[in-house]
C-alpha cells in the first residue's frame, strides 16, 4: 500500500496550520501571548528544513517550507512590531 | 558531503520551538493572541507525520512529532480552557 500521501497530508497541515494564526495576528495585532522565542527558533529551523529540501532535490519540502517560511516571519515582524 | 546533520537540526529546532511558548501560556495562561484554528491544523498534521514516521520506520521523525505532540497539545488545551 503506497503511503506517500500521508506525508503530503502531513505537510500541507502543519503548513497551512499558520494561515489562521497569521490572519488572526495580522487582524487584531494581539502579540502578547505569542511566544518571541518560538517564532525565532521554528523559522531558524524551517530555514534548516528549506536547505534540506534543496540537499534532497524535494520539491514538496522546498515548497512547503518555503510557504511555512513567509508565514511564520509576518507573525514574527508583527510580535517584534507590537510586542 | 553528508548533510543528513541538516535535517537532524532542522528537526531538533521546529520541535523544541515550540518549548518556549508552552512554557509561555503556561505561566501567563494568555492565550487571547494564539489561533485556536492553528493548533488544530498542526495537531492533525503532527499526528499525520507521526504516522507516516511509523509508515517509513523512521525513528527521529517519530520522536520528534511525540514530543511535538505534547507541546502542542498542552497550548491547544490552554488555549480551549481560557478562550
């Protein structure tokens, strides 16, 4: 049984997982409970899972990382903005 | 050159990201600025990746998404139980 859509599933969730949290920080600019040093660690990390991909040749890893990416850093620049 | 380090890091950091903010809503129980949309995305995803960790065998990928699972379950009840 071919099983690789799982990991596609997988990937597509815990990417657009951050839509909701970016629109809802963008909308009411609510920082405060958000965490400086999460954002900081998880996009070092997601820029280390980028370089992977690219290591690996993964497009779906490239892409997907690259969509956490931008997400994930206008939640940071809206948390350093407002605090 | 063998960059498999790249990946093990990669999984190290978005894992342990999300260390600091449970340990932030946690003490602050501040959960107002947090996307309860979020964590119900990513949880399904983690539990998506955890099983295809499973699928593939691979233990550092199962590990992670425990630990990842933990974390992200404890903010996902802080978030349910003070809105």
């Amino acid at each position: 049984m071919n099983l690789e859509w799982l990991g596609y599933l997988a990937a597509v969730l815990t990417t657009l997982a951050f839509v909701p949290q970016a629109v809802k920080t963008i909308r009411s600019r609510d920082t405060s409970g958000i965490s400086l040093g999460m954002y900081v660690v998880f996009i070092v990390g997601i820029v280390c899972w980028f370089c992977y991909g690219i290591v690996l040749g993964s497009w779906p890893m490239i892409l997907a990382n690259a969509v956490t990416f931008v997400l994930a850093a206008v939640i940071l620049v809206l948390k350093l903005r407002h605090g």
